[in-house]
C-alpha cells in the first residue's frame, strides 16, 4: 500500500490553465487564451492484454503485449507514458528496443513524438531499450507527447507500437475500443513532488508514477524529475505533473524500471484530489513558480536583486520560511521570513546578493512551511559568458543570414541544448574547444563553404528554424543548456560603416561590452566581406592610446625577401591611406588608397612600385594616415625603409 504523510487537512485550490506556451511543458504558469480544444490519451479500465504473433524468424514465439496508454494533450504537449510487457523473447537477445506512437487513422500520419537518448525523436526513427524483468519477460517504458493537433473526431486514433532487435523490425498495430482523445473540458492535471520518507527529505527522482481512481483504473502516469526528459522547464527533483481526465484521483502507484511496485511513497496532502477542466491540482501546499535575477545580465561587481515568486495553491494560510544559497561557492546569501501568503495567492519576496564576482553560479532557494520543503534553482551568470556572439550576417548576398560565436574561456563547451532565440541550436553534443569558433546558420555548410571557401568553424544549420535578423537593428539572444543568458546582442543599423549586401557585422574585442556600438563594424575584409571561422578583420584585444607604425626588417634586399609593415591604431573602424614616397617626395607605391580597416593590419612590401617594376636600392619613407569613421579624427605616422642589393 502507498503511504501518504499529511502535513494538515487543506483543500487545494485549482487555477484555470487553458492553454500554454510548448515549450512550457507541465510545469510552467498557464495563460488564459482560449483554445477550443485540450488533448488527452486516456484509458478508462485496468490494465488490458493485446496478444499477437511476430515473424518467427524475429522472436521465434508468441509475444504477448501488455500496453498501457496513458495520459498526454497535444495543447501543453505534456509528456506521458506508455507502458509495454513482452514475453516469449529470446532472453538472451539483449539489442530488443521498441518504439510506440500515437496514429491518426484518418489523415494517415502519426501526432506524437518518442523521448529517446537523443532527445524528441519521430517514432519511426526513435527506440527505447527494454528493462529485462525475469526470464524472457521485458517491460518497457516510452515517453512520448502529441505535438500536432488532431481533428474533432476522436474515434480515429490509435496507438501503433514496433518491436526490433538489431537487425529487424516488427509493427504490432494496437487499437482499443475505449480508446479516445478528451476535449478541453475533460481533462486537467495533477502536479506536485512525491518522497520515500515520511518526513518529506528525499524525493524520489526518475521513478514512474501511476495514478488510479475510485475503481482501481488507471487513469493517469508519468515518469518524476530529474528525469532527463526536455520538458522546457528546470528539472525538480520529485516532482511530477500529470495530464487526467476530470474526476477524482484516489491512489498514486509507484514502480520501478521493471514494473515492481514500490511501496512507500509519500506527499504533502492525502487523497482524494479533485481533477476540474482544464485547471491545476497541486499535492503541495505551496510551490516556487520562479526564481527572477534583476538584472538578468549583471556585471562584475554588481547587487544582484533575487525575486523569488512564492505560490499557494490551498485554501490556508501560510507563514513561509526563504532560504537563498549559491551551490556553487557553498555560500548562504540570506534568508527571509514572509508572515503572511494567503489562501489562492502568492508573494514575491527579495533578498540582494551584493558586490557579485564574475562567473556562473547555481542559486538555489528553498522554501519551508511546517515540515514541508520544497527548492528550486537556477543559474546566474555574472560578467560576460564563456560564448561569446563574435560576427553577424544579417544583410547576405547568396549565403543566407548567421552568426558566429566563439568559446574564449579555456575550457571546452558542449552546445548541446544550446538556444538562439528559444531556438534549439543542436540536440547533439557539439564541443567547442577553447578560442574555436561555430557558425549558426540559415544555410547548409555546403553552400557557406561555395561562398567564403573552407574554414575552420562547424555550421549548425537551423534551416526555417533561424530566426530572421532585420537589416536595421534586432537582438539576438544566445542561452546555454540551463537556461543561462549568454549574450544579448542588440545591434542597430547605424553600428554599420558599410551598408552594401554580403558584408559582415564584425566584433571588434571579445572584453569590451557586447552592445558598445565601438566594439563592432562592417567587416573590412573586402574581398570576402565576411570572415567565418577566422579571426575578425576588426579584431583588437586592447584598443591603443598613439598610432604604432612598424616595419621589419628596415633593411631589406627585394631579391631575397619582403619586408612586414604593420600599424595599430587607436579607432576600431578607419580609412586609411598607406603610401610610400621615395627621396624626392614621389609616391611610388600605394599600398592602401582610402580603404577601410580596423585596429590593426600587417602586410609584405615587396620592393615594387604600382606597376609592378622592382623600384631603385635606397631610402623610402612609409606614410601612414588615418581617418576615424565613428568621430572622423586623424592620425598620421612616418617611417623609414631602406632597399638593398
């Protein structure tokens, strides 16, 4: 039997949720928009045996299948489970996966997607290993959600379900008479956190949860975080939130990988709970929505406020001990007592982290009342990230818009569930090593490579997916795996010195700030007009106070060698004129005639003047001048050259 430890006798309340955001999940803050139409799978009897018969050549024996369909809507896409017995197997075959989906019989193509090791998968493409039981029995868990809309006529889904070991397939179709799809006004969900002691510490973490009501039917299961699952929400550990049709929740199963039932298992709040449409019903008495950094982006060395947004979801009221820590440097940032939530409310209380170092920190909170606790955390970067966006390509000619970013830490970064505006960047592990380079892009890797030759950045093509970057200004927001801001770039067209089409927007420094209008700039690198995979023409470290003009050697003999000539300069955007005059103050060669530049440049004098002819052994003198784009100011510099036999 499932034990259940009550803290006090309260009646929850339940908040109207009629439609949400995908990538919100289960867990996140519902909006009220009216939709027609809220979906679930829903089975309204114990569990149920499908027998069929696969190829012999596969299993070699009867299989028997015992399918659970359980809950899941395609408005929130919430995740559910699906539950697969099979026996007669090869026990010694241990490569057995399968892959379960939801059918529209109707529209022939299928509305749900598989969570398998590589994230959201079509189901034809998606598998998830079987847990060997006993013998040749193998139970099997799929996660999967309906993530297209379905028609109006419920009658004509069904759930279809494969079986394959390593080298063959077999499809076992499953249709249930009972089997339905539940409009908005049938269907809600049950939320809170679940723990395997009485007094509410541990909570159980990636175990499956299965609710029942009065008649002992399943109505309902799920699979409780951490669970790995990409919901679009923090990972809690514990928590679970269920999609069931309206009606009372009397029981909560739990068991483990191989369907054992585990026994003890406890919530804040004893059964029944009431399940109203298309509203939330929690087993906690109070829950943290979020936690809110302001500001979002700080810099080093600044307060950072914390908002923690504390909800009560009951009918008591609650005085509520706040506990703000940073896990990361094991430090307690402070406390708050809040003396009053009332019932169906919530608060907002603040504590200040003052004079913050730079670097990424994970803040957790907790939040207690009696002997009820719940935590949530999240990440806080301080300063500027370890990826940085370095050269934008909002205004292309054939290769379609992207950005390159950089990694300038010394550690390698995955970029797996990365974001660029709530866009997934790439579900794979993509590692990028310490000043390497990446490139988001519209287009293929191909078609960049036909444009700017090979380099040495990976593209990852987001196809439709990129978002569009407008040609006068946009903000691009870049976030890694735990939801942290990396950047928040916001150009404007005038940050531009050249607007014609095929010219990159470059950063200039990856120290300086990322939306000082100096730090970037139309790429100089004519030829090219952009510089994927390659360090930026503008690229200064640390912009200079003088003009510096250099050359090497000062002596030099053209028939054996070139000589390097080089400036720094104290604008990060110029037009420059690079001369050479000979005794006589006649300019002989000109090495640069009013073309753009950033802060530094090198390039070979090879002793030739304009028409190419090798130029008279002596002294040349090297003028360099040049001119600020951004305030139109001018430096000059001189320096001598001497030519040798």
């Amino acid at each position: 039997m499932l034990r259940l430890k009550n803290i006090q006798s309260i009646r929850l309340c339940k908040y109207t949720a009629t439609k949400s955001f995908p990538l919100a999940a289960g867990f996140s803050t519902r909006h009220k928009d009216t939709q027609k139409f809220k979906y679930q799978i829903s089975n309204f009897r114990p569990l149920f045996f499908v027998f069929c018969f696969l190829s012999s050549f596969l299993f070699g024996a009867e299989v028997k299948i015992e399918l659970l369909p359980y809950a899941g809507d395609s408005a929130t896409q919430t995740p559910y489970t699906v539950k697969v017995k099979a026996e007669s197997l090869n026990p010694t075959d241990t490569a057995i996966e399968l892959s379960v989906w939801c059918y529209d019989r109707a529209r022939s193509h299928i509305v749900s997607q598989i969570w398998t090791r590589e994230g959201w998968k079509y189901p034809t493409y998606g598998y998830q290993p079987f847990c060997l039981n006993t013998g040749s029995q193998r139970i099997g868990w799929a996660y999967i959600k309906i993530y297209k809309e379905v028609a109006t006529d419920t009658n004509n889904y069904y759930i279809k379900c494969k079986i394959k070991n390593s080298d063959t397939v077999e499809s076992v179709p499953i249709e249930y008479p009972e089997f339905k799809i539940l409009n908005a006004q049938e269907c809600g969900w049950l939320t809170g956190t679940i723990y395997k002691d009485a007094l509410l510490d541990t909570p159980y973490s990636k175990i499956n949860i299965i609710l029942k009501n009065s008649a002992a039917n399943v109505v309902g299961a799920y699979v409780t975080e951490d669970n790995q699952i990409d919901e679009g929400a923090p990972p809690i550990s514990g928590r679970f939130c269920i999609v069931v049709p309206v009606g009372s929740i009397n029981s909560i199963e739990v068991q483990d990988s191989i369907g054992n039932i585990v026994e003890n298992g406890y919530t804040a709040t004893l059964p029944t709970w009431e399940i109203s449409p298309g509203e939330t019903t929690w087993v906690d008495p109070l829950y943290i929505e979020n936690i809110e950094f302001i500001p979002e982006a700080p810099s080093l060395g600044d307060s950072v406020r914390i908002q923690v947004r504390i909800c009560n979801p009951g009918e008591e009221m609650y005085n509520v001990y706040v506990q703000v820590s940073c896990k990361t440097t094991q430090q307690n940032i402070g406390e708050v007592v809040v003396n009053t939530i009332p019932a169906h409310s919530c608060a907002t209380p603040e504590i200040v982290w003052k004079n913050v170092n730079r670097g990424k920190y994970q803040i957790e909170v907790q939040v207690r009342v009696g002997q009820f606790k719940c935590s949530f955390s999240q990440y806080l970067q301080v300063g500027i990230g370890d990826v940085l966006i370095n050269e934008i390509m909002y205004s292309p000619k054939n290769s379609g818009e992207w950005i390159e970013i950089i990694n300038q830490d010394t550690n390698t970064v995955n970029l797996k569930n990365w974001t660029m505006d709530n866009n997934i960047i790439t579900s794979e592990d993509k590692l990028l090593s310490p000043g390497g380079f990446a490139v988001i892009a519209e287009s293929t890797a191909q078609v960049l490579h036909s444009i700017y030759g090979e380099f040495n950045a990976e593209v990852l093509s987001l196809g439709s997916k990129f978002p569009s970057l407008k040609d006068d200004g946009d903000s691009i927001i870049l976030r890694d795996s735990d939801g942290i801001l990396q950047e928040r770039l916001k150009y404007e067209a005038n940050w531009a010195t050249n607007t014609n089409k095929g010219i990159s927007l470059e950063r200039v420094s990856p120290t300086m700030p990322t939306n000082n209008y100096s730090n970037w700039g139309s790429c100089v690198n004519i030829s090219a007009g952009a510089t994927p995979g390659e360090i930026n023409s503008l690229y200064a470290e640390h912009l200079t106070e003088k003009v510096t003009l250099s050359v090497y050697p000062e002596v030099f003999s053209p028939n054996k060698e070139t000589t390097d000539i080089s400036y720094t300069l104290p604008f990060t955007q110029a037009e420059v004129r690079l001369y050479l005059y000979d005794r006589c103050g006649r300019c002989v060669r000109k090495l640069m005639n009013k073309q753009p530049s950033g802060a530094y440049f090198k390039c070979q004098w090879d002793g030739k003047n304009d028409k190419n002819e090798i130029l008279p052994i002596g002294i040349y003198i090297i003028y360099l001048e040049a001119n600020d784009m951004l305030s139109n100011k001018s430096v000059s510099q001189k320096k001598t050259v001497v030519m040798v036999k």
